[in-house]
C-alpha cells in the first residue's frame, strides 16, 4: 500500500488487499485524497485513488477512482466532475 502527501483518512476506514487463495493487490492513493469514515477499500485488482479524490462516508470502493473526482456508495459510483 502506497499514501501520498497531505491524505486524509478518517477513523474507521478498512483496507483489504488480498483473501484466502489470492494474490496481493497495491492499493495507491494519491496526493491530497480524502477518505471517508467508515469506508472499504476492497482490491480484488490493483486499486488506485487518484490525486485530490474524495471517498465519501461508508463508500465501498471495488476499483480505481480517477484524480478530482467523488466516489459514494456500495459499491461505489463516481459522481460527474463539475469541472
């Protein structure tokens, strides 16, 4: 597992990288993400949270989140970046 400078990640938070009868796969999270209470990281496949992300509250996250963009829900769904 591989965290950038300036993450957050709040309290509560699970990783998980492998399970029985499985490979590791690398969790990265980039500079400057944000991770919500209570949120999984899953990696079935290596996963990566881009820069500047936002993880929300109880999000389940199953796969890569791009840079500046907001993921909620289980699983999780990225929202449109209003860029």
């Amino acid at each position: 597992m591989e965290i950038g400078e300036n993450v957050t990640i709040s309290y509560g938070v699970y990783f998980a990288c492998h399970g029985k009868n499985q490979g590791h796969h690398k969790i990265t999270i980039q500079d400057g993400a944000y991770i919500g209470m209570r949120a999984s990281v899953i990696a079935r496949t290596d996963v990566e949270i881009g820069k500047n992300a936002i993880i929300g509250a109880q999000t389940l996250v199953n796969r890569s989140i791009p840079a500046n963009h907001t993921a909620v829900g289980i699983p999780c769904r990225i929202l449109p970046n209003k860029d």
